[in-house]
C-alpha cells in the first residue's frame, strides 16, 4: 500500500470546491441520484463541480435566460461535452461518431477546441449516459477534459516532419494516460461498472498521482515542435519544445508557468508566459510531468481558486525555488535548455506532403464551429469525407482541422469531395481571417461578458475592408477574441486581441508576438465596435507605409510606440 498523500499545511482555510472534492469519495458524490431526479433538467451545484472531472458542464442557453426568468421556468439547462483527444488524432470512425452524437443528442453542430477537443453543446441531462456510453463504445472518452486535473495534452500535428510527430504524439498519448485520474467513479456511474466498495481506509491507492483532493486547479501540458508553435507552448502550465537532431529527437526543453486567464480589475492574476527551465530526454519525460504535477498538487493554492494556477505558484515563490524542488524531487538535475526556434503559431493550410509520402489537407473552420448552413454545408461535407478517409483527422490548436494521411490514391477521391462540398484551405479570406481565433461565448459559456464566436467574424469583415483598402489582404496577423478575460483562445498572446468587458465592449489589446512568445499589452479599455475600428484603421495604415522588410504587426507596434513589450504576466498592467 501507498504512503497517503498529506499535503503541507496552507495558511488560509481551502475553499469550497476542496470541500466538494474531499467529500466526493473520489469524484462520485451525487452524481448517480442527479442524474436520476426528473425533477430538474439540471443537477446540484456540487456535483456540477464534480461533473467537470468527468468532462462536461452544466449550461444554460444564455439567449433564453431572460425570457424563461420572466415565464418563471428554470433555465434551459443542458450539458456541454467535452471529448478528449490527444494530439487531437481521431480516426474516421470517430469522427463520425463525433457527427452522430451531435445530431442525435446536441445541437446538431460539432465544436473544436483551442486544446484539440471536441465539444459537443446542448445535451440533455436524460441523454447524458447515452452520449457518454456511445463516445467511450468508440474509444474515446471524456475524463479529465476538464476538472482539477491535467487535460487534454496538447501536440503539434506537424505534417512536414511525419516520424517526429509520430513519435511527439506518442508522448502526448502516453503523458495523456499516465496523468489520467484513476478513480473507478467514471466507469461506475457512466459505463455501468460495478461499484467500487466505499472503503476510504484505501484511499491512498485510488489516486497514487493526485490524491484524494486532486489539483488545485485545472493543469494543462502541451507539446511543440519548432518552427511551429501553434500549441501556443508558452501559455501551458508545462510546456514541452521537441529538439531534434539529424531529423532525430533527442528530447525536450521544459517550460513552465504559462497560463492565459486573469480576473477583470484584479491586478494579482495576469495572463503569464511559461519560462524555460531546462532539458530532459524523452525516457524523463514523464517523471519530469509528475513530479511538476506533484509540486503543485502540493503548493497551489487551495483557498482561493483565482490564486490557484501554476503561474502564481512559482511566481509566488520564485522560479529558483522551483528548479530546485523539481530536481528534489527527480533525484536528478535537468540538463541545460537547448537552442529551438519558433516562426509561427498559427496553421498552414492546403494539401501538403509530409516525410512519409501521404498527404495532409488544413482546412480552416471558422473559429472551430463545425455546422451545416444553405451557403456551406461543412458537417455534410466532412461526414461523406470521413466515409471513405482511411488516415485519420487531426483537430489543430487553432480550432481548425487537418485531413491526414492520405495516400496519393485516395487524395483524387478526397478533393473530389472537397471540390463538390466547396470545403475551404481559406484561400479565398484574408490572411487576417485565417490566423483569427474565438472562444464560444455566448449562448453557452456561463462566463461570457460579450460575444466572440458569434461576433468576430463579422468585426473581421470590417476591418478586411481596411486591410484591404491599405494593401494588406495577404499580410498575415494574429487576431483572437475572448468573451471575458479568462482568454480561452489566448488572446493574450495575438498581435491584436480582444477581451470582452461586456455586452458590445472589449478591451483591446496589441503587441504579441507572431510566434506566441510575448504578451499583448492594453491599448484601449471597454471599446466597441465604432472605436475598434476607428482606431485600428490608422494603424494599420501607419503598418502598411511604414513598416521594415518581414516586420510583424506585434513587432511594429511595439517599435513606433503604441505598446510597451510585455515579456512577464508581472509586467502586463504597468
Ligand atoms: Fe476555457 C472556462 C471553453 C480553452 C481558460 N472555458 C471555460 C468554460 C468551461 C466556462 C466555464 O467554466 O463555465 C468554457 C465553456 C464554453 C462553452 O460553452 O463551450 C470554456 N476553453 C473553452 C474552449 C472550448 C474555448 C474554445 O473556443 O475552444 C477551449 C476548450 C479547450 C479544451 O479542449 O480543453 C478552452 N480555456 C481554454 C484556454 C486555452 C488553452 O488551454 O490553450 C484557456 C487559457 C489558458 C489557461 O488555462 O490559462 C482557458 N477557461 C479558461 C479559464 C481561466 C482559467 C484561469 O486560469 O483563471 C476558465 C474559467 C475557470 O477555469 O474558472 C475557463
Ligand atoms: Fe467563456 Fe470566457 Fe472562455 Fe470565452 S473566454 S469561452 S467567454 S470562459
């Protein structure tokens, strides 16, 4: 039997969530009789807690809220799923069944993530086995897509270097796996397992990584290999950077401490680069993961849960501290970093042959909404395609989808398809429209303070018409709205980025950097859409005239002086 896990003391008494979790027996707590009550389409706000662990919110359509108040009717509750995928691999198969399950149970449309995941929005509480049983039949599963624990892991789905993303999605898998809770309470309440016996006296053995107070906080790793860091490496909690060598990986340089979210007005939470602490070689790989996990399973902060990320553990007690903790712990001293290069974070699109000989189609999907309309009919299009697909799909961290391996004889049948369904690289938007990214907002995210998924597209058509108007249409500029700061498309790390304030107003930000390694700073508070414009127009005319040979928009706002660099979260509100 294991040593239970005793974490040390913490000044100030846990918050509640460590109540909840504490008395969950391990993520069980009611969730069996929730499911059941007819009473509510809704469950419990503790087990909604605990339903996060198992990978799925409990929502309400927020454009009903108001009317439903006035007729006195509960919420229109309903539950968002969120499926995990490492590296965001899924085989045909399951992308089809990803399709079926949102037609049969949600909302008729599929969502991507920023991590690589699939969302499925607008299921009822009466479906929610059904969707969980059916999406774990296919082999995929949603434990751990969200929760206090480490999510979804993150990997480059890198079609140039074929053998290397073979073997870096290997370890996704493997880091995916290995950091997985091992409480039997999803398989007992979901799948029908039989029940574990209620014996807290073994507690120690169910939760040998995390305990039975799991996380502090959400915790998320992802994985890069340079040039690109579409993974966004700096913004992980732990970050990995693949360093090859002679077409060879050798192993990867460790970041940590990255994270996007921060509170409105709270100037102790700030969006934070992650900092690059060092090298291990891949067979380290998963004890550095652990043993980082372990480090802040044992200092994050557990009574106040805007405190809690990763970030503000080592900021807290200083980067040194924590190299020596890890090496501590490993028993091992981390290898100097190595030298790596980054010249993007966004996708490429189009057919591109990879190192093995098969080809890869990018296809950009409007901020990862994946749905049928009379002018695009995309979900039918990706349907007929995963029909005769025999490779795989690869769901990018920018909410877009990469058509992968095919084989020279099956590319003619696939563009075809894509032919007859007008399924779009992109080709004909601006390169502004192609590097964009929006979280969901409204009308499901609980959060939202303003619109992004249902708005940017139309804010880019405005400013595609300066663009174009100043010669810019091909320029290529990172552009991503949030609906409220805790920056799920990572706003914090565009070259213009927008964080909603509330209904109709943003902050606007400028002055990331186009490889995702510098943070935006604020340029002008609580704007809408007249004044974004009014004063995006100028600069990206001044961009047009003056800007150097290769100079990114990030680089010359900076440079002309519109924006401090901003290199450290500790230095975002100076
Ligand atoms: Fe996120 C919470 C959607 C990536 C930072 N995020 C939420 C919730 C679950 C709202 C809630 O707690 O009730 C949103 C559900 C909306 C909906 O209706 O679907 C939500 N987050 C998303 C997704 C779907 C956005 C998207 O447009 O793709 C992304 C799902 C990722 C996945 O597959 O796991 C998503 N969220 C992110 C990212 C980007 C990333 O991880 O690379 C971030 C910033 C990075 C980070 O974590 O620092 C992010 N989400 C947050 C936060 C702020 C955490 C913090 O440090 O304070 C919250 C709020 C929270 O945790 O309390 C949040
Ligand atoms: Fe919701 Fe805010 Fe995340 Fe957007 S950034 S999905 S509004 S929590």
């Amino acid at each position: 039997m294991t040593k239970k896990i005793v974490l040390p003391p913490q000044s100030d008494p846990p918050s509640d969530v460590e109540d909840i979790k504490r008395r969950s027996n391990y993520l069980r707590g009611t969730l069996v009789e929730s499911l059941k009550d007819q009473m509510s389409s809704g469950i419990s706000d503790d087990d909604n807690r605990l339903m996060k662990f198992h990978g799925s919110y409990l929502q309400d359509d927020r454009d009903l809220r108001n009317e439903r108040q006035r007729q006195k009717l509960e919420p229109a509750y309903q539950f968002m799923v969120r499926v995990r995928a490492p590296g965001g691999v899924a085989t045909s198969k399951q992308w089809l069944v990803m399709d079926e399950l949102a037609h049969k149970y949600g909302n008729g449309t599929l969502r991507l993530t920023t991590r690589q995941a699939f969302q499925i929005h607008g299921i009822l509480k009466w479906n929610m086995k059904k969707s969980i049983q059916e999406i774990n039949k296919a082999l995929m599963d949603t434990l751990a897509a969200c929760g206090d624990v480490n999510r979804n892991v993150m990997c480059n789905p890198n079609p140039y270097q074929s053998k290397i993303h073979e073997q870096v999605y290997g370890w996704s898998r493997k880091l995916s796996n290995d950091l997985s809770p091992q409480t039997k309470a999803y398989h007992e309440i979901w799948l029908d397992g039989e029940k574990v016996v209620d014996n807290q006296d073994k507690e120690e053995e169910v939760e040998p990584l995390y305990g039975e107070l799991y996380l502090p906080r959400k915790f998320k790793i992802g994985i890069a290999v340079p040039p690109n860091n579409d993974i966004d490496v700096f913004s992980q909690d732990l970050g990995f950077i693949a360093i090859t060598k002679n077409d060879q990986l050798i192993g990867f340089n460790i970041s940590v401490g990255g994270g996007m979210g921060m509170t409105h007005g709270d100037k102790e939470t700030y969006p934070q680069l992650g900092r690059v602490i060092g090298f291990c070689t891949p067979d380290q790989l998963i004890d550095v993961a652990k043993k980082v996990i372990t480090i802040q399973r044992d200092y994050g902060n557990r009574s106040v849960r805007k405190y809690a990320r990763f970030k503000y553990t080592i900021d807290k007690r200083g980067l040194d501290w924590l190299i020596n903790e890890l090496n501590d712990r490993l028993g091992w001293e981390l290898a100097d970093a190595h030298d790596y290069k980054f010249d993007h974070n966004g996708d490429r699109y189009g057919w591109i042959k990879g190192s093995n000989d098969q080809w890869h189609f990018t296809l950009f999907i409007q901020n990862g909404r994946i749905k049928d309309s009379d002018e695009y009919p995309l979900m039918t299009g990706l349907r007929e395609i995963a029909k005769v697909h025999t490779g795989e799909f690869r769901l990018t961290p920018n909410q877009n989808v990469m058509i992968s391996n095919v084989s020279a004889n099956k590319k003619e049948e696939i563009q075809k398809l894509i032919d007859k369904y007008q399924i779009t690289a992109g080709e004909q938007y601006s390169a502004l429209r192609r590097n964009s990214m929006a979280c969901v907002a409204f009308p499901t995210c609980g959060l939202a303070m303003a619109e992004a998924e249902r708005y940017l597209p139309s804010l880019i058509d405005k400013i595609e018409l300066i663009i174009d108007e100043a010669g810019l249409n091909e320029e290529e500029i990172v552009i991503r709205m949030s609906g409220c700061p805790n920056g799920c498309s990572r706003p914090a790390l565009a070259e213009i980025g927008f964080i909603g304030k509330g209904p109709g107003k943003y902050n606007m930000y400028l002055g990331g950097s186009f490889v995702g390694d510098r943070l935006s700073k604020l340029y002008k508070e609580s704007i809408g859409e007249e004044e974004i414009l009014s004063l995006l127009k100028p600069l990206l005319f001044q961009y047009a005239k003056e800007k150097e040979a290769n100079e990114r928009f990030g680089d010359f706002v900076i440079r002309t002086g519109h924006v401090k660099a901003v290199h450290s979260g500790l230095d975002f509100h100076d």
